[in-house]
C-alpha cells in the first residue's frame, strides 16, 4: 500500500524514536593501537628504503629491496587504513585482483619487449652500448 507524501509508517516513527533514545554509531570500530603500530611500522619500513640508498646498494639487490619495501607499505596501507582486512573476500578480490594483472601483463609485455630487442639485435646487428661505437650492419648473403 503507498503512502501519500508526508505520510510515514507508524513503525517507522517507532524504530527513529528508539534510535534516537540508544544514540549510537553503527559500524566497525578498531582500537587506536593498530593504527599506532601500523604507523610505526610504515616509518621502521621507510627508514630501510630509505637506508638502502644510503649504504649505496647497486643493481638488482637495490631495485628488489626498494619494490619489496614499496609493496609492503602499500599492503599495510591498504589492509589498516583503508580498512580491507575487515572486508569480505570479495570485495578484497574485486579491489586487488586488476592491479595484480595489470602486474602479470606488464612483466609479459617486458619479457617479450627484451625478446624482440634480442632478436633484432639478431638479426639487424648488434645493438650499440652505451658510450661504444656503432658497429657495422652484419651483411647476410
């Protein structure tokens, strides 16, 4: 049956009245401790990204650190702050599953953007290095 307008239920004036004589939040509440150590976490994680850097490490070592590092401070953040470690799975899957194949399809982009450069390399001469002279094109017959 429709109500005209202006018109409520009866219960509906029940339900706002018992509301309003309980007056509390609904939701989730989280003790302020978890985000103090998560806090504290995140600083004790830039302190060694950082740190890296500083004790001069080269190559793959710095680059692994640096991204690890990277993708646990955005984990946490994600999981604390943004409160998806209180969420259902699915809506964790719905948020965290594209980034990750976004992921899977960049590192098969770069391996075959190294394979093409190998082949051609291969096949057009090699390619010139850094601060070295070009060489030659290799003549096939």
């Amino acid at each position: 049956m429709a109500h005209a307008e202006g018109q409520h239920h009866p219960a509906a004036g029940q339900h706002h009245a018992a509301a309003g004589a309980q007056h509390h939040e609904v939701g989730q509440q989280h003790p302020l401790g978890i985000y103090f150590k998560i806090w504290g976490l995140l600083f004790v994680l830039s302190t060694a990204s950082y740190l890296v850097d500083y004790f001069h490490f080269q190559g793959y070592l710095r680059w692994t650190l640096i991204i690890v590092f990277m993708l646990l401070k955005a984990g946490l953040i994600v999981a604390v702050f943004m409160h998806m470690l209180w969420e259902r799975l699915a809506i964790v899957y719905a948020i965290l599953v594209p980034p990750l194949l976004l992921l899977v399809l960049l590192g098969i982009g770069a391996i075959e953007g190294d394979y093409t450069f190998f082949t051609r390399g291969t096949f057009f001469g090699a390619a010139p290095v850094h601060g070295a002279p070009i060489a030659a094109p290799v003549q096939h017959r």
